[in-house]
C-alpha cells in the first residue's frame, strides 16, 4: 500500500504560481502523487486559499482552471470539514496555538490517516501528532 501524506495548499501554490525557490520540491512531491507512489489528502479550505490569488487579480479563467486541475489531480482527496476535523482541529489550537486554517489541514490529514502532512510552515514543527515534513 502507498504512503498516505497531507499536503499544505502552499505546495500546489508553489507549483501553480511557478514559485522559482520551492517549484523542484513542490513539483517533485506533487509528481509522486501523480504517479501514484503516494496518496494525498489536503483540506477544501486549501482551495480557498489557492483560488483566492487569481480572483484577485481578476483572473478568473485562471481560477477556473486551478480549479478544474485539481478537481482532477490522480491520487488526491480533497476532504471537506467533518465533525471529527472541527474536534481534533480545535484541540490542536488550543494545544499549539497555531491559526484555525493550520489546524484544519494538519487535523484533516490525521483524520484522513495520513503518515505525514507536507508544509514549508516551520510554526507547525511543534505538532507531534503527525510527522510534519518540509520543502
């Protein structure tokens, strides 16, 4: 069975927006779950966050295709917020004191079953609930 990761929207961000410092790691990470070496999990409020740079620049068509390229991405589960989410992020909240929207990606990689969740997010390190892995 293939290693289950989370991955942080940051990643596809980097990918996406042809982020000239991280795009070997992020292309390399995302190429492995392409491929199906690894499954992937990332929370929807990733979306959110990947959608929101070219809405602002009122690209829409570009929006639209970011969309639609991760609708269909080979080995990724795009999870929404479930009651077991909102509990485990929450806890950690409080525990880390790390932001809401942190909380919900890491939350719904451990509630995916994720071995490790992917981030370039070095406020996250403190976790000990998942192995948190870095670009």
């Amino acid at each position: 069975m293939e290693q289950v990761v989370g991955i942080d929207s940051v990643i596809f961000i980097y990918l996406l927006e042809r982020n000239q410092e991280f795009l070997s790691g992020a292309r390399s990470i995302l190429e492995a779950v392409e491929n199906g070496q690894l499954a992937a999990v990332m929370a929807s409020i990733g979306m959110v966050e990947i959608l929101t740079g070219p809405k602002k620049q009122g690209r829409w068509d570009l929006a639209r295709y970011y969309r639609e390229y991760l609708a269909g991405f080979p080995n990724l589960t795009i999870k929404n917020m479930s009651e077991s989410v909102v509990e485990l992020a929450s806890d950690l909240c409080a525990r880390y004191n790390i932001k809401a929207v942190d909380a919900i990606h890491v939350a719904t990689a451990i509630d995916f079953g994720a071995e490790k969740f992917i981030t370039n997010d070095k406020g996250l390190k403190k976790i000990k609930e998942i192995n948190i892995a870095f670009l």
